[in-house]
C-alpha cells in the first residue's frame, strides 16, 4: 500500500509542493488557535483565560502531529510509516478532545495529514483510505459526548449536525482532490519519462539509419574500386604482353634485315594476329569496366536504396515521384541530392515523428528541383542547425538555393533548386 521503490514515480516536486501545502493547513490551524484561545505566554487573550497547562498541552501534541505529519510523506519504510500514522492520529484526536472549533482548528489539522496520506500512498488505495480516514475524523468528532467534559477546557461542546457536515465535506474534498491530483503528476511524469525514452530511441534509429546508409554506399564503393583495381591490372598485363610480343617479333624483322620476304612475311602476320588479339581483350575489359559503371548506384538508383534502407529499419513510409528523370543528374548533383535526401529523411523522424515522406523530382525552366514533404508535426521555431547550414552550403556551391518551412498542409517541407547545367558530368 505505501510507496517504496515505486516511489520514485512521484516528481519529487509534487512531494515538496505536499509538504507546503500541508504546513499550510497547518499553520491556519495554529493561526486559529491563537486568534481564539491566544498563544500563551506571549500573547495571551481570547474569550477565555486557560491554564498554561492547556497551552503546553496544545503545543506538545500539535508539535507531534506537525513534525510526524511532515515526516510521513518522506517514511522510507512501512514500519516508520506505520509509527508516524499513529503519532499523528493520536495527537489529532487527543487534542479533539481539549479544542472545540471544529471548522477551523480541527478541520486544518485533519486536511493536512490527509494531504499528506495521499502523497505517501499509491493510487488508486490513497483516494479509498482518505475518504474512510475522513469517515473515522467525522465520526472522531463525537467523543466528547462519550468521554465526558475535559478539565483544561470545560468550554468544549460536542458538535452539531450542521458543523459535522462541513467538516465531512472539506475532508472530502482534500481526501480526493489531493489523491487524483497526484495521480495526475504521476501520470504526467511517466508521460514525460516515456517521451524521453522515445526520442532517445528515434535519435539512436535515426543514427543507426544513416550509418547503415553510409555502410552500404561504402561497400558499394570499396567493392566498385576493387573491381576497377582488376581490370586495370588485367589491361595492364594484356597490354604488356602483347606489346612485349611485338617489340620481340619487329626486332627479329630488324635482326634479319629483311633478307628473307617470306620469313619477315611470317613475322608481320604473327604480330598483327598479336596486336589484334590484344585489342579483343583490351576491348573486352574495357566493356567490363563500363559495366562497372553502369552498375554503380548513383543518381536515382542510389535513392532509391536509402528509401528501402531507411523504410526497413524506421517503418516510416517513403514515396518517390521521379517521372522521367535521367538515371543520374551528374556526379555533383548526385552526390548533394544524395546527402541532402538522408538528411531530410532524418530529421523528418527525428524533429517531426512523421509516419509519411513524399519526395518529388523534377527538371523544368533550366532547374533541378527536388521537394521533401512530411506529415510530421512542422517546426514551431525554425531553427539553423548544423545538418541545414551544412546542407545550405553544398547546395549554394552549385549555385543553388534551399527553402526550409511548415507546409500549409501540414508537416514540413523542404525545397531544393540547382541549376541544371551545374554539375552535369558525364566523365
């Protein structure tokens, strides 16, 4: 029933605005006390004069109640917790028996342990305890009729059916409205706890993501490299072959002197059928280091491989317009759209937990233009960080521009242009 490692869940600020609240009411009750009975010895007054064994009395159980009040609502343990309860109860109730003023007095000191009761005890048990506990403080309230008149203050009356009332009311109300708004922060503060733990898992996928992005491209170029790294060396070898072949066979000609037509005959052919053999082959790897090229992920191709991975690992929805767009816009261009796509993709989850990205292509009036729309939750305050400025900055080198804003649709929208005829390289 009490709070021990759950505890924890409790904002520690909702326990210190208890604890004020609870010496509030507590501080009204000896504001009261000492408006109607003064506070002996130094400002004795009232409608009545008392012993000053009434005042010490007053002072050592509210002094009691007070302190175990306090220390309830930080008890580490049941046994503590337990202790405190009692302390406070029977300190409540004795000085019941020597205070009338039920409405003020008794009503603030009641209202303050229930704050406190509250604040110690989980939900949803604290609101059912409190709401029974202000049953048994009611009914508290009729002992004087059975215990017979208090020497320290003959004065005292039981209390009538019109002062009971209120009295059940305004525990009531502190015994379930202290509960359910601690729920409340308890709720909010696992909320809150939960958000962070959401965007630290967003921020780690998105990391994850671009590094799976960045892994790939670098596998497709170290393995695009290594075949390159053969094939020259493959037209190294035939080419060093072959003309070695034809430098022996045109110095054999040059040793004969050309005596013998036919024999220099023979050797002239043995070198052409050489050189035409080397040519096949050099042909032929060259064919094969174009196919190289061909198959290298660029332009188009290459977003459309981050969409996959990025759809794969985040579950986000990416849809890509490209119409007739060329399979490539130039090495330049490519390699900016490149970054500029995995940035915009990021920051789509990460900034604006969209669910949905649009990116459209196209080429019209001598301009690249590409758009990345999502349906995120848009930027209240735009913001220049460092992926934008970076991004700017590619883009401006091209001569071209970057447009960042909250689409009137919802979400947000970035907007690239480039002019076309930068960075078109067909090398």
């Amino acid at each position: 029933m009490l709070h021990g490692r759950a505890r924890s869940d409790v904002p520690l600020l909702f326990r210190i605005e208890i604890v004020l609240l609870s010496f509030f009411f507590l501080l009204a009750s000896f504001v009261s006390f000492g408006f109607t009975y003064g506070i002996y010895p130094f400002f004795p007054g009232g409608s009545f004069r008392f012993s000053p064994d009434f005042y010490y009395t007053f002072y050592l159980f509210f002094g009691c109640a007070t302190a175990s009040t306090i220390l309830f609502v930080y008890s580490r343990n049941v046994i503590s917790s337990l202790l405190l309860f009692a302390l406070a109860t029977s300190s409540m109730v004795l000085l019941d028996y020597s205070i009338g003023d039920y409405l003020t007095i008794r009503a603030w000191m009641y209202a303050a342990f229930l704050a406190s009761f509250a604040a110690r005890v989980r939900w949803p048990i604290n609101i059912c305890a409190c709401v029974a506990l202000a049953a048994v403080f009611t009914a508290a309230q009729t002992l004087h009729s059975f215990l017979g008149e208090n020497t320290l203050n003959p004065g005292v009356e039981g209390p009538s059916p019109r002062t009971l009332f209120p009295f059940a009311v305004i525990l009531l109300v502190v015994g379930t409205g202290v509960p359910a708004i601690k729920n409340l922060s308890v709720r909010l503060e696992r909320a809150k706890r939960r958000i962070e733990e959401l965007n630290g898992t967003i921020t780690k996928l998105t990391e994850f993501n671009q590094t799976l992005q960045n892994y790939a491209r670098t596998v497709d170029e170290v393995a695009t490299k290594k075949e390159r790294f053969r094939i020259s060396r493959e037209i190294h070898d035939i080419s060093g072959y072959i003309f070695t072949n034809i430098i022996a066979l045109m110095d054999a000609i040059i040793i004969t002197g050309c005596q013998s037509p036919e024999k220099s005959s023979e050797i002239c052919l043995t070198a052409r059928v050489q050189a035409q053999e080397g040519l096949q082959e050099t042909r032929k790897a060259l064919r094969a280091l174009r196919t190289i090229d061909d198959r290298r992920e660029t332009g188009l191709r290459a977003i459309y491989k981050i969409k996959k991975i990025f759809e794969d690992t985040t579950g986000v929805e990416v849809k890509i317009e490209a119409g007739n767009m060329p399979a490539t816009f130039g090495d330049e261009i490519d390699r900016v759209v490149y970054r500029t796509v995995q940035e915009a993709l990021t920051n789509a989850l990460r900034h604006g937990r969209a669910t949905k990205i649009a990116i459209d292509f196209s080429i019209r009036d001598g301009f690249f233009h590409m758009s990345v729309l999502d349906n995120g939750s848009g930027a209240k305050k735009l913001t220049k960080g460092i992926g934008l400025a970076g991004m700017e900055e590619r883009i401006s080198q091209l001569g071209g521009v970057v447009v960042a804003s909250n689409a009137e649709e919802g979400g947000f929208r970035l907007s690239v242009r480039i002019p076309y005829s930068t960075g078109r390289n067909h090398d």
